[in-house]
C-alpha cells in the first residue's frame, strides 16, 4: 500500500518535535458532551490514494447512518506534522479524531497529553481491549499505561517467494529456519558478470523492508529493561541479529557488490520493483505488495509465507513483525464522548472493520475481524492474517522520543553490514548508550 511509504522511522522523527510541546490538557477536559445530541466532530487522517479517501469517505457514511444525530467533517491527506500542529493549537476547525501510520510516535502521543487517554472510554463501553485487539496491536497502542491510541487496520510482514524460481533450484518449499533461508538463499543467487542474474534474497538494511526492526521481530528481542534502558548490549538476541545478517551479506558476495546491484534496481513502489521483475526470488515485505506484484504482472508463481525463525526458535515460525494505522482523540476536542463514538465504531464494530479492511487492503485490527467470513481476500493473504493473529508475533515499543532509537540502531547496521564497525561488542554498548541518552535528554 502506498501509505507504507510514511511509516518508516526515517520519515517520521522530524515529526517528534512537534510533539514535544503539545502538552494539551487533561484527558477528561472534553468529555463533558452529550454524545446523544446534533453534533459535528472533525476527523483527520493520513490517506491520499483516491481509492483509499473512497474507503475512508464509505466508511465515515456507514457510521453517520449509524448515528444520525453525529455529522463528520473529514480531512484527508494530513501529515503527522499537520496533526501534531493542530493538536497543539485546538480551535473548532481542529481534529477531534486523529488517525496516523505513525506507531513510531505513540510514546509521544501519550506521554505529551496530546491524546486522550482512552482506558476510561473502554472501560464505561464495557470493551476489553485485551479480548478485542491481537497481542501486539494491544501494544503498540499504549505507553506507560496510557492508551491514548487504539489499532485502525494493521500491517503484517512476512515472506514473498518466486515459485517458479524454487522449482528451477529443487527447493520444495518457503524456508522456515534460517538455516534454510540461508540455504536457499544461496542456492537461488545466480552470478552474471560482477553482479547478478538473479539474487536470492537482499539482505542489506538498505533494500526494501529489510530494516533491523524487521529482521529483529523474528529474533523476539527486549528493546528495553525494566528501567527503560536499552537492552541493545545485553540481551543476545541482538547479537544473533547482527551476526547473521552480516553473515548472508558476506555469503551473497559482499557489501560493496550487493549495494552495486541494488542500485541498478528498481525502487520500492513501482513497477520495477526487483522482485516483480524476478531480479530478486525472495522479499521480506508487508501485506501489500501481493497487490502491487500482481498489478505489475509478475511473470512467475507467487508464493507467501511467513518469514524464517532462528534455528533454536523453530517452534516460533509463523510469527512475524506488526505494526498498524492508529486514531485517537483529541484532548482539545470539547466533543470527545462523540468524538469516541466515532472511534469505537471504525475499529471495534466487526463489520466496520471489516469492510474497511476490504476496501483498503490491509489486516484487520481485531481478533473477531481477522476471523470473519465476510473478508475478501486472495487465499495467500490469509498468511498476514494468521501472523497477525500469532501471540508470538512482535512489534517496536513505544518510546518517548518516538522512532530515534530504531534509526540509531539501524545506523549502526549500516556501519556493522559494511565492514566500518568491526568490533559487534562494542558496538552495541555504544550503541545502547546513545539510546539512553537520547531518550534521558527528551524527557
């Protein structure tokens, strides 16, 4: 999906700033409104595709004939940066309801007072979010006991594989370790000249997808101790990360050889895209590029599968990294018990979900959601249902700084993956300290 492009933790730290005095009440200043009454609320969000404004505009019409008596204004195409403007400034013209792809800035949303704490408003609906959300969508949408966000659809990542490709190279099926991925990944690379006729697989942190967070979700790392220090140099799954990614960089031919060839490639949203042309036989990716590779015209089987496991976590394969759109409300909104209403409807109401989930291609953000009958999808979607649904599935933690401490450990991929930092030990304590002094100074 297009939106995915505004998700990664590059494009969203400029927008933390912001954030960092939007402190704009208390959560209970608005919500003294009869939610009964003839009202209009604002809703802001983020999606610009016309089809996807389409699905927003349809689902907004199915709420208001469910509730006549609450008219939504509702503003496409805003920005983190946007929204976080008009959280600070309030006015009748501000949003009372937010939806953002930026999970990256929950901690932030909620330790600024920028967003309502949401806990009472399911508390009085009678709605267990424990009950209603995946695991890790639960997560993501809280920070020190505050969920001041809730999930609106999700993202789930697994692995695309050329069918066509395996059967040529006698692999009878997707790798489900990472030995075998690795196995496979090299028995799937085809040198040409001082590059490739085919890869098996990109594995640097600067191709498609393949971020450290991403790779990490499969390693079930802690990014944080109970202190709230980071746990980069400590807890071994970082490490292992590190070691064997580094190690299928090297076994593929090399940083410097493997940047050269993904250079020469297509990018990540258009048609090129290496792996839609067969350039590349496996991609770790999100649930939206079976859509873009069949719009491509791929010219080879699609396989979808979960992304490998650690060898010693085999029992774990399924699983695999989630992340999600979010809404809220406004604590400047002076309407907030309308404002929850609308909130409630778009992301507990099961056929809501639902047919929002169809219309926009996404996974569904609730457990009843994820197993309804009346979802639309291609059968190798149901992969991302099912890593969503994965108790094992994993996510990122928020954190009052937002999305810094993902870019400075992923700054420290760049430097490990090309050879500048040799010594992995030292690196990661380094790196571990710069994250809490980062996080030491936002507070």
């Amino acid at each position: 999906m297009p939106e995915v492009i505004r998700k990664t933790a590059f494009a969203l730290t400029a927008s933390v700033a912001l954030l960092t005095t939007a402190c704009t009440g208390q959560s209970s200043s608005g919500a003294n409104d009869d939610a009964s009454k003839e009202t209009t609320i604002n809703f802001w969000h983020a999606w610009s595709a016309p089809s996807e404004t389409k699905a927003v505009n349809a689902l907004v019409a199915r709420f208001e004939k469910a509730h006549p008596n609450i008219h939504v204004n509702v503003v496409a195409n805003m920005t983190d940066d946007k929204i976080n403007q008009a959280l600070r400034s309030g006015g009748d013209k501000a949003p009372d309801v937010i939806s953002s792809f930026t999970t990256n800035n929950v901690g932030k949303f909620c330790s600024s007072g920028a967003l309502v704490d949401l806990n009472p408003f399911f508390k009085k609906a009678g709605i267990d979010p424990a009950t209603t959300f995946p695991k890790t969508m639960n997560e993501y949408t809280q920070f020190d006991g505050n969920r001041c966000t809730v999930p609106l659809l999700g993202d789930a990542y697994g692995l695309y594989y050329n069918k066509t490709a395996f059967k040529k190279a006698g692999i009878p099926g997707p790798p489900k370790t990472w030995s075998e991925f690795e196995t496979d990944a090299k028995k799937l690379t085809i040198p040409e000249g001082d590059g490739y006729k085919q890869l098996g697989f990109m594995p640097d942190y600067h191709g498609w997808e393949t971020t450290t967070e991403h790779y990490f979700a499969q390693f079930s790392p802690t990014y944080f101790d109970t202190q709230g220090k980071s746990n980069l140099a400590k807890d071994p799954a970082f490490a292992k990360g590190f070691t064997l990614q580094k190690k299928l960089v090297d076994e593929l031919g090399g940083f410097q050889k493997l940047e050269k060839y993904r250079s020469e490639l297509g990018d990540e949203w258009g048609p090129k895209h290496p792996f839609h042309t067969g350039q590349v036989a496996m991609q770790l990716d999100g649930e939206w590029r079976l859509g873009m590779a069949l719009d491509a015209g791929a010219k080879f089987d699609i396989g979808v599968a979960p992304l490998p496991v650690p060898d010693d976590q085999a029992s774990r394969y399924g699983k695999g990294y989630i992340t999600g759109t979010i809404a809220g409300i406004a604590a400047t909104s002076k309407k907030q018990n309308a404002a929850w209403e609308l909130v409630k409807y778009m992301t507990t109401d099961t056929d809501a979900v639902v047919g929002f989930a169809n219309d926009i291609h996404n996974v569904p953000s609730t457990l009843a959601a994820l197993k309804s009958p009346k979802l639309k999808y291609d059968p190798r979607f149901k992969t991302f249902l099912d890593i969503a649904a994965n108790p094992d599935s994993t996510t990122t933690p928020a954190s009052i700084n937002g999305g810094q401490y993902l870019v400075t450990i992923q700054q420290f991929g760049y430097d490990y993956e090309s050879g500048k930092a040799k010594d992995l030990t030292a690196g990661l304590a380094s790196t571990a300290r710069q994250i809490d002094t980062d996080i030491a100074q936002a507070k």
